[in-house]
C-alpha cells in the first residue's frame, strides 16, 4: 500500500521535471538562432546607400543628324554655264550641188524624154533658224533656208523650212571640245529649174521632202555671239526631184544666256561666297 501511494507523487515529480527541461531545450535554441544571425550580420558588408539618379542608366547621346544629301539638280533645271535662253542663228554657204528630175506634169514625169539632170555645179545657200537653248549641249527651233544652183543651161534653186536641232555631242570633254557642234535639219521643201534658153520648167518638185545636217564649230565669241566655220549638206526629194547639195560656210549663233553673261554670274557669286566666308 505504501508503494502504491507513492506511484501518483512520482507521476507528478516527473511531468513537472520534464516539463522544466523542455523549456530549458527551447532557451537554448532560441539562443543559438541569435547567435548564429549575430555572426552572419558580423560577417556582411555594410550596405551601400545609392541614390536613384546613380541606379539609372545615362542615355547615350546622340550623333548630330547629318544634312539630307543635296539632290543633283534636273538637266532642265542646272544653270546655264555657256549656252542657255533664246537663241537664233544664221549659216551662209559656199556648195556644190546637183539636181535632176521632170516638170510636174503627169504626162511628162517618167518619161525619159522630158528628165533633166545637171552637171554638178556651183551653188550658194543660207538657212535662218530661231529657237531655246534647253541646256549647254542641246538647242532646238525652227528654220528656213533657201539656195542658187548655177548650173549649165538652168536657172534656179530651191527652199524649205524645217525643225532644227543641235548637240554637242563632246560637252564632257571639257574646253575646245565643247565648242565643236552637230546639226539636223527635217522638214519640207520645194524646187524648181527653168530652162536658161525659154524658162520653160525643166524640174519642178512640187512639194518634196528635206532633210539636212552638218558639222559647227563656234569657239569664237563676241558679246552674246557665237561663231565659227561650219560643214553642211542638204538633200530634197519627191516622185519630180532629186537636188542636194555639199557646202562650207560661216555661222553666227545668239544665246540670250551667253557665255560672257555666264561668267559675270559666275564671278558674283564667288564674290558673295568670300564675302559670306570673311563674315563667317
């Protein structure tokens, strides 16, 4: 009996022992977390404190924009640096020239007996032209021209009028080559030969077909004139004719835009361009 009342005492005794150790078990622990986070706050850096301007990145700046390249300017557009504006011409000709063909008469043409042809002969010829200069190596316009063949036991000559167009062909050469020039000539024309001896019509073109070209040179200059020496043939055609003719002359040429207004521009602006540049 007395082992029987001491059992609930040591039940007791030892809920109340283990109850004081398990609170020594979670002292112990709790002092080792702060310890071990004490020593982990020894062993970090110091923080750094940043300021937001410095955590953002600077932006890069950029380049100067460069000036949209200047467009080349339209070939009808670019300044006039030796012909340009209004422009007419005139051409005077020492040829020799050759004609042949019937009277315009339906009965006559075709029939050996009434076909005349010429010796070839001397002729004079001349030929006026108006028009624009489009750019320094391109003229067009509009002409007429007319011609004297004096050949044996005939009398007379012929005309036309025509759309004229002139290059120069060699321009990117630079210098004299810029001066040496080519013409084409296309229109209609007309032709008529008498007889010396009762100037009955020996040829008579009615209306035929023209074409002429030549060569130029107009290096010579004076005020707004161009001129120089010039190679030129014609030729005219119909069911009644046949006449051309092979000459030398001189031709004189006007640009309203001439080279000599050309330069004095030219020299303006370089005096502007070095006045803006001593400003500068």
């Amino acid at each position: 009996m007395a082992m029987l009342d001491l059992l609930p005492r040591w039940r007791g005794r030892s809920l109340v022992v283990g109850r004081v150790g398990a609170a020594w078990v979670m002292v112990a622990l709790g002092g080792l977390g702060s310890a071990r986070e004490a020593f982990a706050a020894e062993e970090a850096p110091p923080a750094t404190a940043t300021s937001p301007v410095a955590t953002q990145a600077l932006p890069e700046e950029a380049p100067p924009a460069m000036p949209p390249p200047a467009d080349e300017p339209a070939w009808e557009k670019r300044p006039a640096t030796r012909r340009g504006g209004f422009t007419t011409g005139l051409l005077a000709s020492a040829a020799l020239g050759m004609a042949s063909g019937y009277p315009l008469d339906l009965k006559k043409i075709g029939r050996e007996r009434y076909y005349t042809q010429s010796d070839v002969a001397i002729a004079g010829t001349g030929a006026f032209w108006i028009g624009f200069s489009l750019i320094d190596w391109l003229s067009v316009g509009l002409g007429i021209n007319g011609d004297i063949l004096g050949a044996p036991g005939l009398s007379g000559g012929g005309g036309a009028a025509f759309f004229r167009a002139e290059a120069f062909p060699m321009w990117s050469f630079g210098g004299i080559f810029r001066e040496i020039g080519a013409s084409i000539d296309a229109g209609a024309s007309t032709a008529l030969f008498t007889s010396a001896e009762d100037e009955s019509d020996r040829i008579n073109s009615g209306v035929a077909s023209y074409l002429g070209g030549g060569v130029f040179y107009e290096g010579i200059r004076v005020w707004h004139l161009s001129m120089g020496p010039s190679v030129s043939a014609n030729y005219m055609w119909s069911d009644t004719v046949r006449y051309g003719n092979i000459g030398l002359g001189w031709r004189v040429a006007v640009y309203s835009d001439s080279a000599s207004n050309v330069d004095k521009n030219n020299n303006k602006n370089k005096n502007t361009e070095k006045k803006s540049a001593r400003t500068d």
